[in-house]
C-alpha cells in the first residue's frame, strides 16, 4: 500500500527538496504552503511544478491559522485515506540584537516554529491514534543544540521544539506513534533572505558593529552549507529505517558541530563560536 506523508513550509528549500524526493519514491505527498498561488512567500512557480507530478496534492496551510490547519488535514485524508509521516518544516528565523525585536516578532517567531508545530501535531494525532502507527518529524536545527550570536529568538524556538519532542515520543509510544527530530547544520537556501526576519530598532545604532561582523559570518556559513537535498535524504531515512531513533544530524557537518558541543566545555565552545563568527 502506497504511504503519504504531509509536509509543511514545502514552497522552497528543505520543505521543496523532500516533497520531490518522497514523490520520486513513489509516496503520495500532501506539499502544504502558507499559500499555493504565491502570496505570503511561497512560490506558484514551484507550487505549479509540484501539482504537476503524480500522487502530489498540494494545499494551503499556515500553520498559525487553525481553520487551515483543520481543512488541510481533513482534505489530504480525503484525497489519500491516511497519512503515515508528518514532517513539521514551516519556519523562519528572527535575526538580530534582542533589544531590537519587537513584542510583535517574538510572539510570531514563537507561534510560527513553536506552537504552529504544535498545532498541526495535535490536529494529526487523533488519526495517527486511531491507525495506531504514524511517524511526527520535527524539523529543528543544530542551533537546538548550540547557540550563534544575534539568533536568540530562533535559538529559543528550536529549544522548545527539541525539549517537546524529546517529551513527547514517550506518551505516544504505547500507540506505535514514533518522534523524530532532524537537525540540520547551514543549509543553501533561501533561509537568510525569504525564510529570515531582521529586527531593528529607530534610534538604536550600539549594536550595528556587532551585527555587521555576525552577518557576514553568518553569509558565509550559508555559501558553505549543504543543499537542501542533503536533508531531505537525510528525512526519508527516518522515515524508513523502522527504527525508534531520536535525532539525526543532517548536512556535512552538523554531527560533527553536535560532537564538539557535547564533547567541550562551555567556555571552549563559545571561544570556538566567537573566533568564527566576531573577528
């Protein structure tokens, strides 16, 4: 029997990468969007190219709107019967000095990575229950596990998803439901430019040094990174390896950076992130 997996943030990047790899596999996949047709960041023309390959349905869904949560889910069980992976890739990132952040950007940033995963998480489960298999992706980062400067607000975000998911996989367990975390390290997408929200302030100029030294790091480190379809590989073996694995690095070198972290101490770690990216 064919499965289906529902992937959010499928409009470009990782979300895209995987939507391709999973339908060349031969799965159906349900590729959701903030918005098919273009509006709100996705991108028609990929959303046209998705549409047009077998066995993919794609569908609005932003996952900080609840009404569009309900029908997306609800239509892509209409159109396969069931759903056997969902991956939770909608996100973006808050970059800049906290001081500069808005109350407004820290309540988004929060209900897009954090409770929108959530939110589309507890609409899937009573179906993953009731089928009683059913595999929930989440999409983290490295940065779940170490932090770099100005990302304090996506940095906290990817805590949480990481500390909820941890939690999570042991009251889904008796139901044959498993947990899986994807930590991806610097990726090539458009995730500095599109998928990225600079904070600044009228008036507040102390940190412009600071910043300017961040993000020049911080655009090499993207230049650097691995393709997105790195990733999405990395995905569609969680997806089927049958095991209860946790956490799976992905990109060339995010075991490696987890590895350091876990291996030093703080004060060499932070020395090793402020040599890279402050001189």
């Amino acid at each position: 029997m064919t499965k289906t997996i529902l992937i959010t943030g499928a409009s470009t990047g990782i979300g895209y990468a995987t939507a391709l790899l999973f339908q060349q596999r031969g799965w159906n996949v349900v590729a959701t969007m903030r918005s098919p047709s273009g509006s709100g960041g996705a991108s028609p023309e990929k959303a046209t190219a998705l549409t047009a390959l077998e066995n993919v349905c794609c569908l609005r869904l932003d996952v900080t709107d609840s009404e569009s949560v309900q029908q997306a889910i609800a239509q892509a069980l209409q159109r396969f019967g069931s759903i056997d992976v969902l991956v939770n890739n909608a996100g973006y990132g808050l970059i800049g000095a906290f001081e500069a952040c808005s109350i407004e950007q820290i309540e988004r940033q929060f209900a897009t990575n954090v409770f929108g995963l959530m939110a589309v998480t507890r609409e899937l489960l009573p179906h993953f229950r009731e089928q009683r298999s059913g595999i929930i992706m989440n999409v983290s980062s490295i940065g779940g596990h170490m932090a770099f400067p100005l990302y304090s607000l996506y940095h906290s975000t990817k805590w949480a998803v990481e500390g909820f998911s941890d939690s999570l996989q042991y009251e889904l367990e008796p139901f044959n439901i498993r947990v899986k975390l994807i930590e991806p390290g610097p990726i090539k997408t458009d995730f500095y430019e599109r998928s990225a929200d600079f904070a600044t302030k009228s008036g507040l100029t102390a940190y412009d040094t600071f910043v300017a030294k961040v993000m020049a790091a911080m655009e090499n480190a993207g230049d650097a990174g691995s393709p997105p379809e790195v990733t999405a590989q990395v995905i569609y073996k969680a997806a089927t390896d049958n095991s209860r694995r946790l956490r799976y690095p992905a990109g060339g070198n995010a075991g490696a950076l987890l590895f350091l972290r876990k291996l030093l101490p703080d004060r060499l770690f932070g020395g090793i992130i402020r040599g890279a990216m402050l001189r």
